[in-house]
C-alpha cells in the first residue's frame, strides 16, 4: 500500500503559470525516487506542494492515510512531522554546534521549553551522536554549524531530518550547491540511510548522473506534466 498518493495534482501560480498539471504517482515505502528535469519544470513546486509549503491549486495527495491537502492548523502539523526536509542551502543555525542542530531540527517535536534549556531526550541524544558517526562528523560534534564544509553542512542536514524519525524525506536540490566530490558523499549517505530504514525518499536533482546512479526509480518532469517514470536502467538518452 503507497505511502504517498497524488492524484490530478495542478498548479496555478498567479494568473496562467501552471507549474504542475495532473500529476498522479504513488509512492511506496522504501523507494529512493529522484525527480529530474530541466530548470523551472516544476520539481521544487511538486515538492513544496507535498508538504503545503505551496498549496496545490487542484488534486489530492493522500499520506500516511491522510488528505494532506484538506488539513490544516494541528492536523497539518502532525502530518508534517513525519516528512524530513533537506534543503539545498543546508538551513542550519550557523552560530550553533552541530548536535544541537540535529537535536533542534526545525519540524522537532520535542517542546520549546525543553529545547530551551537544553533538555533533549537521552534517547535522541544517543541516536543523534550515532547518525553523526554513522555520516562521519563523530569529531565535529561540538563545532559551529558555520565552521562546516558544505558537504558536512548538509550531512548534519541529513541527520537532522533523520532524528525526526519521517515516514517521508523530501529533498529539493540538496546537492547543487556541493562539489562532486562532497556531492558523491550526500547522496550516497543519504541512499543508504534511507534505505536502512526503509523511507520513501523523495530528491530533485538536476544530474541525470546522480538520479541514475542512486534512484531505485526515475521521475522526469517536464513543463508540469510527468514525461517518464521508471527504473534508472529504462532511462532513454533525449530525458
Ligand atoms: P524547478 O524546481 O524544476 O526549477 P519550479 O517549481 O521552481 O521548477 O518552477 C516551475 C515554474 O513555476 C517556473 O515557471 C517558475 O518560474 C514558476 N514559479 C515557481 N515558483 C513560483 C512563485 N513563487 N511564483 C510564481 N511562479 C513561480
Ligand atoms: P530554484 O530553482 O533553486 O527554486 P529560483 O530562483 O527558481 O530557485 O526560485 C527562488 C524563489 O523564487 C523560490 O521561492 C521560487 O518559488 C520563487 N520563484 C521562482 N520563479 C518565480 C516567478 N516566476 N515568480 C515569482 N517567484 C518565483
């Protein structure tokens, strides 16, 4: 059964940019799925509308069991917490370690006057120092987030949207601000904790080398309309 459902999903910015015209996908746990397509296709929308940072203009999109679209106030943010977001310019608080950065996530659950004083659950705690070995800034623990490589920057991003525990992970473009080198590294770390824990996994990208290298399946998206879906072996050249 998909975790995510999105069904007739359209766009309208403004007056007549239609950004998204009928899209319908489902989802299902465990898949690592990347969406690709040229600049200005869509796939920051598509993804800011599963997580109503963009309200659709039209459609459904059903997760977790529950009509995204149609909830708001509480409910909204319940649904919320179980989607991870990685950002591309990474959204750490710059003037803050790094294991406060992961312990803060910014969708956390945890209540404000804990976080405050610093009264982060044992059980995070642990786990947040395990996914930072896991994604190796074991020695960076207590560095400023700003004192980061952009590569580590994004890795302790990972984390972060990790310690959420998601059911979902959206990523829009979290590599297009890194080298190759530190690029190669996101996407691996990211690939294989997703996998460990069997998330849908959602990423925009706009290498075709990545999406095949690390996509169980292949979205591409052009002028707001899905124009392949499938396996990164099924991929023609003229995507
Ligand atoms: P991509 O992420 O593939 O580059 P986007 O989703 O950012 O594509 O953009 C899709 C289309 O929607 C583009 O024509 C873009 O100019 C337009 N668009 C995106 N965001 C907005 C906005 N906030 N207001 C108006 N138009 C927008
Ligand atoms: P990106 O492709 O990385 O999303 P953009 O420069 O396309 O970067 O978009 C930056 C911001 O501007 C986004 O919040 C996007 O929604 C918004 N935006 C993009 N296109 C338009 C547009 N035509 N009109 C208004 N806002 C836009």
């Amino acid at each position: 059964k998909p975790l995510l459902s999105i069904r007739n999903l359209g766009k309208i910015y403004g007056k007549d940019t239609r950004a998204l015209k009928g899209i319908s996908l489902d989802f299902y746990p465990g898949e690592f799925i990347v969406v690709i397509g040229p600049s200005g296709a869509g796939k920051s929308t598509f993804i800011r509308c599963i997580n109503r940072i963009v309200d659709p203009s039209e459609g459904a999109i059903i997760f977790d069991g529950q009509p995204l679209e149609k909830l708001t106030g509480r409910k909204l943010r319940k649904e919320r917490s179980k989607i991870g977001m990685i950002f591309q310019h990474y959204n750490l608080i710059g003037r803050t370690n790094v294991i406060k950065n992961v312990l803060h996530g910014q969708l956390s659950n945890i209540p404000l006057y804990r976080s405050l004083f610093g009264l982060y659950p044992y059980e995070d705690k642990k786990e947040a120092v395990e996914l930072l070995r896991k994604v190796g800034l074991q020695d960076q623990i207590y560095k400023r987030a700003d004192e980061l490589s952009g590569g580590q920057m994004q890795r302790v991003g990972i984390c972060r949207a990790i310690l959420q525990r998601p059911k979902l992970l959206l990523a829009d473009e979290p590599i297009a601000s890194l080298d190759p080198l530190s690029a190669n590294i996101v996407m691996q770390q990211l690939h294989t904790i997703s996998q460990e824990k069997r998330l849908t996994c959602i990423v925009n990208l706009h290498q075709v080398d990545y999406a095949k290298k690390f996509a169980t399946r292949i979205i591409g998206i052009k002028q707001g309309e899905v124009v392949f879906d499938g396996a990164p072996s099924h991929l023609t050249d003229e995507l």
